[in-house]
C-alpha cells in the first residue's frame, strides 16, 4: 500500500508517482500585443489535445471596434474557412438607466468565411478593455466539423459592461493548425492572448 503523508495541505511522500493526475491544463504560448494589426497563433495546435482554450486578458483597442477571429488549414498563410455561429450578449448601463438582453443577429455568420466577432463595440477610453476566453474543440479531426464558443465582458460604448457570447463551427472536415484574432477597425493597442491545450482525461 503506498503511504501518503500530509503536511499543511500537502504531499510530502508518496510511492507511487504515476497514479498522480496530471495538469488539465498545459501552456502551450502566450503573446501580447503593442499596437499591432494582428495576433496570430500559427504552432501547437495539432492533434496532441482534444480541446484548445484562448484566454485574453486586458485587451484594449486603438479604436471603438469589435474583436474577432478566424482559422486556418494551412499553417496562417490565408484565414478563411466557412462558419456558421450564433452570437447574444446581456448588458449594463453605468447609468443604470438601460440594461438589456438579447440576439445579436449582426455579429453571427451563415455559411460565411468572414472573420466571427467575438465581442461588439469595445470602446477605447484609457480605461476600457475586454477580457475573455475562446474554446476550440478537436481542430485535427478529419472527420467532423469544429466547434468553438467564447464568453467575453467588455466595456461597451455606451458606456456599460457587456457580456458577449458566441458559438459556432468551422465547416470543414479539414484540420485547423492556426488561428487570427484582429479588431473590425484600428489596432490591438495592448493585451495578453495564451493558448492552452486541454486533456480529454
């Protein structure tokens, strides 16, 4: 029988390392943006994990845009693979004067290879920024489409916290190796992305 010791909430000895769990999830790249007209991830995404999560943390714009992303099936030299998606988002007035929640039949796609929003109307005041996370799920099948979804909070124009959610997929049986984030307008004048890469198990 393997002894385990617990000091102050932690594993001091342990016999048999390999019945540990290990991490869900792994860090795969993270990059931050200074004035740049795009983000793209064009490595590490292959078959070694079943799910991709992109966190993006403090993302400010240049100007008053949405933020929005598409794929690619050749390693980044061109984006645009065919997506359905939905998008719907709540919202807040500072003011309280107005709160609302609804679809946002704007920011979907029908059979599109446009870029997918993934937020809508992201003021620039010195303050303002959005933060969030993307999921990507088994973008090495060869057999089905790809599924995403994201959920955001960002500082809308009104100005007011908005909490934007959009889900869809890639039409393509294709394997997906790269990702482009980019702004409708303007540059990403600062922020973090980071890529993880999630075990099914």
């Amino acid at each position: 029988m393997a002894l385990v010791k617990h000091n102050n909430n932690s594993i001091s000895s342990i016999t048999t390392p390999g019945t540990l769990a290990q991490g869900k999830m792994t860090l795969i790249s993270s990059q931050t943006a200074s004035g740049s007209a795009s983000i793209e991830f064009t490595s590490g995404i292959d078959s070694t994990y079943p799910i991709y999560r992109f966190e993006f943390i403090s993302i400010h714009p240049a100007s008053q845009s949405d933020f929005e992303f598409q794929g690619s099936t050749n390693n980044g030299s061109s984006y645009g693979i065919t997506i359905t998606s939905t998008f719907f988002n709540a919202s807040h007035r500072e003011n309280d004067t107005e709160a609302g929640f609804g679809y946002s039949g704007g920011d979907d796609l029908a059979q599109s290879t446009s870029f997918q929003h993934l937020t809508d109307n992201t003021i620039n005041n010195s303050d303002s920024n959005e933060s969030g996370c993307l999921y990507i799920f088994n973008p090495s099948s060869t057999t089905f489409v790809k599924h995403f979804m994201s959920n955001f909070n960002t500082t809308n124009a009104d100005p007011a916290s908005r909490n934007s959610f959009s889900a869809g997929y890639f039409n393509s049986t294709s394997p997906i190796n790269a990702f482009k984030f980019k702004r409708t307008s303007g540059n990403i004048d600062s922020g973090t992305i980071k890529l993880y890469g999630i075990k099914g198990d």
